[in-house]
C-alpha cells in the first residue's frame, strides 16, 4: 500500500509517491458524467456498434433531470419542435410510463415538459444498458490520461481507489469542464466580474391545491400577476409553471420574513396536488469549489424553512400543505465555460444566427439569474438559432469534446443553451462525432461535420436548413 508520508508539520504540502494504477477498461469512446448530456452522448456513440463507458459520480444517471425541475425548450418560440432525436425518444420512453408529460408552450420559458425524476433514473439506465454501454456508478474522474497533446483516457477515484479508463475519445459532458480544465483547455467562469449566476435547492411540498392557485391567478390577476405568463394561461392549462407573485414577496417582506428571491417560482407536478418550488437562492456558491458547494447546500436548506412559512401563509392553494423534500443536489446554473474553436455569443442568440456546422438548434432565451443582486432578465430572439459543432471542439487539446452548458460560449450565451432539452441535444451530436472519429481513426476535431450533420438528420434530430 502506498503511504503518503509529511516531511514536516509546517509544510503546506505532502509529497504523494510514484504509483502503478491499473487499466480498468479500454473503450471506444469514454463519457464522463452522466447527466442529460451524457446520457445522450453515451446513447448516440453505443449505437455506432461501439464499446462505450460512461463514468458518473453519484448513484444514479440524470442529472438535473432528477431535481425536480421541467425540461425546457423543446419548442421554440413559434411552437415548433426543434429538439428530436434520442432527446424526444427519451422523453417518448418516459411518456409511455406516465412519467413526462406532453411539450407545452409557454409564454415565459418557451415551452415546459413535466418529468418524474426517479422515472428519469431507471429509463436512463434502460437506455444505456440495452445497447452495451458500460456504466461505472459511484466513480469520481481524477485526471486525464495525456499524451502530449492527445487525451487518451482519464484516472478515476473510488472506493476501489484509483484506477484507469483508456478510450480512442472522450467526451466530457460533466457540466464542469472537468476533464477539460485538467488537460489544459483554456476557460471562462462567470461574468466580466467573476460573477456566477446563484444556484437553487429545488424542494417539493405536497396537499397543493393547485386548482386554487391556477383559478387565482386566472380570476384575480390583480392580486395575482404572474411575470408574462397572462392569466388566460392559467385559465386552460392544470399543469403549469408560475414566476411572479411579486407582491407576495413585498407584503411578507414587510412583515417580517426574510426572502431570498424576489419572486415566486413553483413548477406543479405530475401528481395531483405536487409542486416543486425553485425560491432557494445562494449567491457567490462556486460549483468547482467544495467549500462552497457545501457552503451552498448549508444556507439553502436553512432558506426553505422561511420559504415553506412564506408559501403556506401567502400563496393561495398552500394552506394546507406540508414539505416533503429536497433535490438531492443543488442545481448549478454556471461554471466553467471552455473555449473552444467558435465562442457563442449573446449576439449569435438573439440574432437567430446560422451556422454551416450548426448540429443543434436552441430557442430558450437568454436567462440570466443574475449573479449581483436578487433577480433575473430574459431576453427572446422571436425565432430560434443554431449551435456550432466548433463550439464542442476545445483548443490545445485533442480526441476530446464537450457537450452541455459548459461547451464554447459567452457568460450570457450560456444563459440560453444551459437548459436541459439543448443539452441532451449537445450530447447526442457529441456521441455521434465521437464514433465518426473513432471509424475514421481521426480527432473529433477533423471529421467532416456535413458528414456529421447527415448522421443526426438520419438518425431523426432536427437541424435548420
């Protein structure tokens, strides 16, 4: 056994000795994380005929699928399905379950689809596991294996301690740009202040009369005003999402509550009389710092105390309820951002920019929670726009791509492609251009992308053009 040894007391440092670490698993193509782009990525390079790992840190597959949150963004601004593929067939899976609802339009985030998250575990598996894919669970990444410029494979961390996973390519999909970073991918974090946008701790409540705080909002728009969303919505929709209730806040605030977000955010969900709440707020959390991780977790959960007392007294439809939980894990919004071959830009989005590599296509707008001070802006392009294949592509580096909110983009443009139905769709192109390199014995960043876009289109994605 190896020992780490501490030559003095006073020392900020330990000397860690040489050590052997053996090769667990040599794959074609090496997912790292496993949530809605990495199931998608693992998916999609699986079905080439591949041999395929996948390595997450938790448990269980998902991700923020598994939060409590909607995915949003399946359609676009003038109600059109713009993400298919094995996005839509994830989501057909849940359906035929009763554990996803249909894409519904909304005025606020585009379009909502309602999940249930502990359905999200069990069919991600389902996915994976029927065509091959070799899932390690319980698995931290380390290090990335490099060979000169190459990476070649990644060390990982569990209770078995470290070991090794070869791979012909990696896709890093762990929303982190985790292995990015530590092969030496140049990249970004936050706004031009360092800013982040806060995280959330997502929590349900049960005994919600939802029919009482949907009638209210549609009869007593007065009283109750929702941020764009008009009350003709809540009127002829039993499931919904709604942001606002501003006076709410105000009224509680002056008497004596202490909130940490300006307005009201709950997601009903798909069983009668469920609601997930997104009101937990934690500024200056840095999601690739434990302490502040764990900083983060702390003030949130003392936050849902106040927040459960707040909805119970002023939020019709709550008088009756009781919380029942939390998310397993806070929902990081932002970290790093890599900077790949093409930068996306806030101008691209609202410009409903198209691009010859294009090998996904986004129309959420740009929502940015913002990092300084309680609120939020969202700002629509009317349409949709496309995301570059080169955005995937990191420098410095080779036979690695990224796919998620952490691909090539701008502090503001990561604020509209951060959402889940984008990301899967990231993932899914990541998968198929990583198994093109892999036939072609080629760095992902070499592939012919035309060859690429074909790919998706015969495989049912939707692309522009």
């Amino acid at each position: 056994m190896d020992l780490i040894t501490m030559q003095t007391l006073q020392t900020d440092f330990i000397q860690e000795p040489a050590r052997s670490v053996p090769v667990v698993k040599q794959a074609d193509v090496l997912v790292v994380g496993g949530g809605p782009a990495g199931i998608m990525a693992a998916r999609a390079a699986a079905e080439s005929g591949l041999s395929v790992s996948l390595v997450e840190s938790r448990g269980f597959l998902g991700g923020n699928l598994t939060i409590g949150l909607p995915v949003l963004g399946f359609l676009d601004q003038r109600g059109r399905p713009i993400i298919a593929g094995l996005p839509q067939q994830f989501m057909d899976r849940l359906r035929r379950r009763g554990a996803a609802s249909e894409h519904r339009p909304c005025p606020l985030h585009i379009s909502l689809t309602l999940v249930d998250a502990e359905a999200v575990k069990a069919v991600a598996l389902e996915l994976l596991l029927e065509k091959g894919v070799d899932i390690h669970l319980h698995t931290f990444f380390a290090s990335p294996i490099l060979d000169g410029e190459r990476v070649c494979g990644i060390l990982t961390e569990s209770k078995a301690g470290r070991e090794a996973i070869r791979a012909r390519v990696v896709v890093d999909c762990t929303g982190d740009a985790d292995v990015a970073y530590r092969a030496g991918v140049p990249c970004e974090k936050g706004d031009a202040r360092g800013g982040l946008q806060p995280p959330t701790l997502m929590f349900a409540m049960n005994g919600v009369d939802t029919e009482k705080l949907r009638l209210s909002l549609s009869r007593e728009p007065k009283n109750y005003v929702a941020d764009i969303i008009p009350p003709e919505y809540f009127g002829r929709n039993r499931q919904y999402i709604v942001v606002g209730l501003r006076r709410l806040i105000a009224q509680a605030r002056d008497q004596g509550l202490h909130l940490p977000t300006e307005r009201v955010i709950v997601i009903t969900g798909l069983r009668p009389g469920e609601v997930w709440v997104n009101m937990t707020r934690v500024k200056g959390v840095d999601g690739t710092d434990p302490r502040s991780l764990t900083h983060g977790e702390i003030e949130a959960r003392r936050q849902i105390e106040t927040l459960v007392k707040f909805l119970v007294q002023y939020v019709p439809g709550f008088e009756n309820s009781q919380f029942t939980r939390t998310a397993p894990f806070l929902g990081i919004r932002e970290t790093r951002r890599i900077v790949g071959r093409y930068v996306l830009t806030r101008e691209d989005i609202l410009g409903c920019r198209r691009f010859e590599d294009a090998i996904a296509v986004g129309s959420y707008p740009v929502d940015l929670h913002r990092p300084h001070d309680s609120d939020c802006t969202l700002e629509y392009c009317g349409d949709s726009y496309d995301l570059p294949y080169r955005a995937l592509v990191p420098q410095r580096v080779s036979h690695l791509l990224v796919a998620g909110r952490c691909i090539s983009t701008t502090h503001e443009a990561m604020a509209a492609i951060r959402v889940m139905s984008t990301c899967m769709a990231l993932g899914e192109a990541a998968g198929r251009a990583a198994a093109l390199a892999v036939r072609e014995e080629i760095g992902p960043g070499e592939i012919d992308v035309a060859v690429l876009r074909a790919e998706l289109r015969r495989r049912g994605a939707y692309l522009n053009g």
